[in-house]
C-alpha cells in the first residue's frame, strides 16, 4: 500500500499528538487552560513544581498544543484554541465507538 507523503506527516503529527497527551498532568494543564496562566499557576493547579511543570509545556509547546509568552519575568501560557477543539472532537469521537 502506498500512503502519500502528505497523509505520512499527518499521522506522526497525530502519533506525537498522542504521545504527549499520554501524561494525565499533561491534560490537566491544557483542561486548566480556559484563560492565559503563568507557569507558576500551572504548576499549582497541576500539583507539580514549576520546574516539572516547563518541561511539560516544553513538549505541549513542540507538538503546537500551546504557546508560550515572556512578559517581563513572568511566561504566560496560551492554550491553542483550534489544537485543542480537534483533540476534544478526537476524544468526544472514540469514546463515541465503545
């Protein structure tokens, strides 16, 4: 079977996706996302240090889940509202098939 290269990209888009999203931690930030938050935020509604907390938003940040600002000394997180919209559609689909 010959698979186009452009539907390739897609589905190691999709596997990275997947693989980040495996660490519930990971989830709660993005679900805790609903406004702009520091990393310090994040960190405190996660349970987790700050430290542990940007190595998870660094690879949030690699697979274009969220974005992240420096204002000041402080970096405020974004979640990527469409990024976001297509994995909730994602999730809402499979565990429509059950």
């Amino acid at each position: 079977m010959n698979i186009p290269p452009v539907e390739v990209l897609r589905l190691r888009e999709i596997v990275c996706k997947g693989e980040v999203l495996c660490d519930p931690r990971r989830v709660r930030m993005l679900a805790s996302l609903g406004r702009p938050r520091t990393v310090g935020q994040l960190a405190l509604l996660a349970d987790i240090t700050s430290s542990t907390c940007s190595y998870h938003l660094r690879r949030l940040e690699e697979v274009g889940m969220v974005q992240v600002e420096r204002v000041g000394r402080s970096h405020i997180v974004r979640r990527v509202a469409s990024e976001w919209a297509a994995v909730r559609s994602g999730w809402a689909k499979a565990t429509s098939c059950r």
